[in-house]
C-alpha cells in the first residue's frame, strides 16, 4: 500500500513539470547541411592525419606499385581543388590529379598549404549550397554532374584516401590522430 502511495505520488509530480521544460527536438536538418557536419568532420580527420605523418616518412609506399603518402595527399588537394572549382562553375579544371596534378608543391610544408586551400574551396561550394541549387547542373570532367553528385563525390574520394593513408601511418607505426 504504500508502494503505491509513493507511485502515484510520483506519477503526479512527473504530470505537473510544464511541457515548455522539456527538451525541444532539434530543427530538421536539411541536405547541404548534413553534407556540411560530414565534410568538416573528414576535413578536420583527413588534414590532421596527413600533417601526422613525419615528412621524412612523406615518400612511403605501403607497396612498389601505389602512390607515395605526399603524393596521395597531393592527389586529393588536387581532386578538391577540381571540385571546388567545379562548384564555382569554372572551366579550367585542373588536369591529371591522378598523377597530382600541375600544382608546383613539392614539400610537405608546400603540399599541406595547398590541401588546406583547396578544402577551403570546396567549403566555399558547400556554404553556397542550398536546396534550390542541390541538383544544379555542373559540367566538367571530375565526377558529378550537379551539386550534389560532386560534394558527395569529394566526399567519398578524401575518405577513400583517408582510408588509405591510415594504412600507410600504421605501417610506419604511428598512431592516426583521429584514433588516438
């Protein structure tokens, strides 16, 4: 009995707290924004994990037939540099990011100023990115042919790298920061 007392009694405080006291959910997300939460998160991972590696361990190959760590980073800033330009709707796309493209970088120092400029392109796309413009025609040779096929494209691609590259710092046996 007075179990049940004690229940009932909590059963009215619970009932009396104002509903103005409970937690509001949150604004529904919309496209470009969660596209946004996800590409800072990699940026943040993938910019952090390559300053990580020592630069004298820039020239590793896991194998003889794969590209060095600086160069696949240096691939990577050449890939966003094509789609944050892509995003802007230029032309002069950079060419053959598969061999690192025609950047001048050659040094650690050099190749990270140029990945942090060219996130900073494809952040310029995403903060222009809306619903309206979501499935905007783009044109060019990168992959995507609107706005979002590109950001999710630039998306995939650092994180296939990042992927990679963790590999890479494992065998040298250092620890990626984002796992430390």
């Amino acid at each position: 009995m007075k179990n049940t007392v004690v229940l009932i009694l909590a059963v009215l405080l619970l009932a009396a707290i104002p509903a103005s006291a409970q937690p509001k959910p949150s604004e529904p997300a919309t496209i470009p924004g969660s596209l946004n939460k996800m590409w800072e998160t990699v940026e943040k991972d993938f910019i952090s994990l390559a300053d990580a590696m020592p630069e004298d361990k820039w020239s590793f190959k896991a194998t003889q037939d794969v590209r060095a760590f600086g160069d696949q980073v240096k691939h990577v800033a050449c890939a966003n540099e094509a789609w944050g330009k892509k995003l802007r709707g230029e032309k002069n796309l950079p060419e053959r990011c598969d061999l690192g493209g025609p950047n001048p970088a050659k040094s650690k120092a050099e190749v990270m100023a140029y990945l942090k400029q060219t996130f900073q392109m494809v952040d310029a796309g995403l903060a222009a990115t809306n619903a309206g413009n979501l499935l905007q025609t783009l044109s060019g040779p990168y992959a995507g042919s609107n706005r979002l096929e590109v950001l999710n494209a630039a998306l995939w691609h650092t994180t296939d790298h990042y992927g990679q590259l963790v590999v890479y710092m494992r065998l040298n046996g250092i620890v990626p920061p984002a796992s430390r």
